[in-house]
C-alpha cells in the first residue's frame, strides 16, 4: 500500500503558495489531509483543492502537529521563525526561502542535480533560489561532461519573482502608462512597467546584489563544488512570470558543439528550442506555465577555445520554485528516485 | 562668418529621422536649407522643422544637387542605392545603415573615440549600430588606462531599434494583451509585450546574430584594435526606446575600482548612476530622451584581478543612433573638435 503524507503549505496565499497546490494536485502528490497556512489577515479565506473548499488557518508555533511534510514558502523571517518549530513536530521541511540555504547542515537539492543529497536532511531541505534553478539545470550535464570553471551570467527576470502584488504592478502600472498617467508604485521602487531595473535586492560585498551573490554561492553548493566561479547581473524586466538568463559558460575541457546539442537534448528537465532558421529560440511566454526550462542559442563563443553560450527561460514559479519543491517531496516521499540528468 | 550648410535628412520619417530633425534644432546645426527625403509613400506630407511646414520629398537618385551634408537613416538598401549619387553629386554622407560600416575606406565613427577618422573620409562617414555605440562609449577610456582584451554583453534591446512601427507595436500589443486579447504580430516575428526574445536579426556564422557580429566587428574598428574579442547575446525587450547592456570585461592590466569610477566620472558622453545604498542604478526610462550614457552597477569580478562589471542604458534613438550622427556632422562642419574622453 502506498504511504499517504499529512502535508501543511506554509504561505498558500503567495503566487508560490498557490502554484504549489495546483503542483500537488496535477502530480497527484499522495496525500492523506492538508493544511493551508497563512499570515492572519488571510486566515479565515478559503481555497480550493481536489474539489473542495479547504479554509486557511493562520500559520503559528502550534500549526504542525500531526503533519508529516511541511512546502514553505512565505519569506525567510517567517521560515526562520517557523520552521524549526515544524522539525520539532517530526515534520519534513521543503524551505523555499534563503533562511537555511547556505546552512552546512541543510542540504540544498535539485532533483536532477543532487537527489542524492535529499537523504542527508536534519528536517530541512531547502530549495534554491530562482534564478539558481534556472541556471544550473541546463548547466549541470555540461559541468560533468567538460567541468564547468566559470559562468557569467545575466538575468532577465520576471515580477512574479517578487510575487504576486508584483505582477499586478506590472499590469497595473502598464494601465496607467497606457492611458497617459504616471505609473504608481508600491511593490518595486523603480517604474517595472516598460522599464526594466538592476535586481532590487541589498547591495551587499563587492557591489554584488543578494540575488546575484545567492546565484554565486548556491551553484558552489548544488554541484559540490567551491571552485566554479560565478559573475551575475542580475535585472527585473517587464514579464510576468518567466525568468530569461544569456550564459556564457567556460569549461576546463573542450566540447564539440553537437556534444553540446546532444547532451542538452537527453537531460532531464529540458527542452532544446534552438532554431536558427526561424530565429527561433527560448521566450518567457513560451517557458510560461511549463516544467521544462528552454535552452537555445546554443554556440561556440568566439574567442575561448573551451566556452560556449547559452540562453534560457523558464517557468520562475514552477521549476524555479513551487515544481522544484514539490519534485524534492516526491523523492523524500520515495515516490520518485529523481534519477540525475540521465547520466 | 560661419558657413552654413544645405543639409539633406534621407529616411526623415521614420523613428530615427525624425530624432535627426530635432536634435539639428535643439543644437543649433548651421542650416542653409534643408530637404527632407523619404519613400514615395511618404512624399508630400509635411513636417515642422524651425517654426516652418516643410514638403517631404521623394528620395531619388537627382535629389542630393547642391547638396552639402547627408544624414542618411532609410535601411541599408536605400542606403546601398542612393548614397553613391549624393556622393557623386559633392555630398558628405553621414549614413546611419550597415551599408558601408565595414568597408575600409570608410571611417566608423563615435565621436568621443576616434573623431580623427572623420578626416580620412572620401564622401561616407559611417555611424555605427546602436547596440554597439552605447558599449563602446563607457568602455573606451577604460581601454585606453588598462588596455580590454575581451567583453561579454547581454543587451537588453527596446523596440525603438525595430523602428517607430515596432515602438507602436509594443504599444498596441500591450493594450490587446491587458484586455484579454491576443496580441497582433506585424513587425516583430513573436510578441514584444510582456515577453522578449533573441534578436531577429538573421542567424550567420557559428550561430551569432547580426546585431552580435556588428557589435563584435564594430568594436575592433572603432577601437582600431583587432585583437578584442566581443562575445554578445543581443534580446529585445518590452521597452520603448532605451537599450542597456550587461557588460562584463578583462583587461590587460588591473584597474583600481576607485579609478574605474574615476575614469568613468570623467570622461564625455557618460553619466555615472551608481548609488549602491538605494539601488539606484541606469534605467532605460531615465535614459530616453537624455544625451548620456547612463553607467553603473561598477564592480569588480569576483574572479579575475583585471576584470570588472558594468551595467549601462542610452537612448537608442539619440546617442545610439541620430545624436551620435549630428556630433559627427559637427566635427566634419568645424564646429566641434570631439575631443576624445577628456585624455
């Protein structure tokens, strides 16, 4: 008999939260009840899930008992303050914050990456940040191929990545554009709307961003490897929901372009759209509502005899976060090996 | 007495010419008389130049007699097709297309670079592609301190570089797109609101665009130098008409950050946005409409000694394209010497 799991969703009001319930519900997560928290102002509303209407509980130090897996998801002060409560209660913790990303005792999973390191977890596993999932899953099979000494990156990213009071900013900044009035705003301090913005995160060592420094740091953790050196620029466009990333990537070793292509083509949690003809290649709209990340403008770069360039979409909302969770559960849950990038 | 020239605007309606008309007015061109050239489409309409309704013409082999100065943004085929007769009629031509920017009888020119190549022409002075111009401008005086061997940009391309119909494109495809609607495509080969796509310039060699190759090739001639290597991924992006760039680059020799800054702070064309504390940094909406180069998030890689990162946007329109054209037009004229980056 399959094992059904207790599992509670901390922040399901979030546009993560909410991608994490229709996730559950299209894979069929095995579940035997769940458990929808929030902060208090949402307490009280109701959701709809596998046909009926669950109501949402504020979320306390109280909320996990009985609860066997915990997908978090509402901000790293709330999950640093939770979610030790959660592993006392004997839960399971996917963390989808920065609040136990860089912990040494954390493991920090991409199941076509590192599943392997799921089984190591103390009660947390954590997920990566966005734009880090979104870079390393069509880098990886290249990394074990031609080791990968360095990445430059830079990052085309979508509001929902600052949630969803962001992308009705978009929308409703793009309205008043529109119609000649001057753009309101309260989620971004910058205009989002035919605009675009260096990542308004800290500015912290180095003039580096936290989102560019989490992309630097957590890509040494995901591979297992503290020599790969990453340089990002990391920058909110006018999208909705899709992050886009220009790769320019050099490896310690050459690799045929075709290798490239081929070894792209059979990994996991991709989809090569790479036509030149056409001028045809990865689009946010496209990347939208999908679990695969694209890849293309697949090609030799120019000047390095060892690098090549890429650029990538993906969906910043499943694969870069609530699919990527959900995918770590089924591992943990035994349902699935996440075998790695068909090695 | 100053001389004032007949000047010639081939292209006057589109989005280019019509930048071209009013920064001759904004600077004050010494202007004896000026014709406005434009398709057979266009002619007869009539647009405001200096308080007066002037008769748009048809552009045709016999339009340049008596004519001093072409600035000439009508494509590279009309460009191919016309500006040979204005030079055989005693013209100096400012052209604004591809058609003749590689040719090596004809100097490619930013004026705060190579002003000295105007010098050496023989009727054609060529402007180079935008994209180009607004890397080159920030990065030219830190060539010269610490010698650049190698540059990888992603751009982040505004619909303006499609023209004035693109720029309506995005506007109208935002409307359809907020009212539930699917978006029209005419201009573009995939939808510019909301989404962005690689550059729909035709794929050549080793599967670099266009936009990339003019970006690569344009460099090592302005900077005379063929030994830079430039890597690109060139994007369009929903934005109306400022292009920024994500610059990373090596040098020969260190650079101290502060003197990066330095250099940067002092140098012509380019205004230093970098206020780390508040994330403030170069937009492509404080860019329009402005003559600067805006240039910050300046860093140092976190990886290389010689190496640092850059992000710029310049109106594409104007520095990228139709202010860059005149400031050459004023050096040829004798009214500025384009002193180079204040040596």
């Amino acid at each position: 008999m399959e094992k059904n799991f207790r599992v509670a969703i901390l922040g399901v009001t979030g546009a993560v939260g909410r991608e994490l319930l229709s996730i559950l519900e299209q894979r069929k997560f095995p579940i035997a009840g769940i458990k929808l928290l929030a902060s208090k102002k949402s307490a009280g509303q109701k959701v709809r899930f596998r046909g009926q209407d669950v109501l949402i509980e504020e979320a306390t130090s109280q909320s996990f008992r009985g609860i066997d897996l915990v997908l978090s998801s509402a901000g790293a002060s709330v999950s640093r303050e939770l979610v030790p409560h959660a592993v006392k209660a004997g839960a399971v913790v996917v963390d989808n914050t920065s609040a136990f990303r860089m912990d040494p005792q954390v493991p920090l999973v991409v199941p076509e990456i590192n599943p392997e390191d799921i089984a190591k977890h103390k009660g947390v596993i954590a997920n990566p940040n966005c734009s880090t999932i979104i870079m390393v899953v069509p880098l990886f099979p290249l990394h074990r191929r031609a080791r990968i000494r360095r990445i430059v990156a830079a990052t085309y990213q979508a509001a929902s990545g600052a949630g969803a009071k962001a992308m009705r900013e978009l929308e409703s900044q793009s309205r008043e554009i529109l119609a000649g009035k001057a753009p309101t705003k309260e989620v971004f301090p910058y205009q989002i709307a035919f605009n675009l913005f260096s990542h308004n995160s800290p500015i912290k060592e180095g003039g580096y961003c936290e989102e560019e420094i989490k992309m630097m740091r957590e890509t040494k953790k995901i591979f297992h490897d503290d020599s790969i050196e990453v340089v990002a620029t990391t920058v909110r466009v006018p999208v909705f929901r899709a992050h886009s990333e220009a790769l320019f990537v050099e490896c310690e070793r050459p690799i045929p372009l075709d290798e490239v292509r081929l070894i792209l083509s059979k990994a996991q949690g991709i989809r090569v759209v790479d036509e030149r003809e056409k001028n045809y290649f990865p689009m946010p709209v496209e990347a939208t509502g999908g679990d695969d990340i694209l890849v293309g403008r697949i090609r030799k770069d120019p000047g390095k005899e060892n690098a090549f360039a890429l650029f990538v979409s993906g969906d910043q909302l499943r694969k870069g976060a609530a699919l990527n969770a959900v995918q770590i559960a089924e591992i943990w849950a035994g349902i699935s090996k996440g075998e790695a990038a068909r090695r």
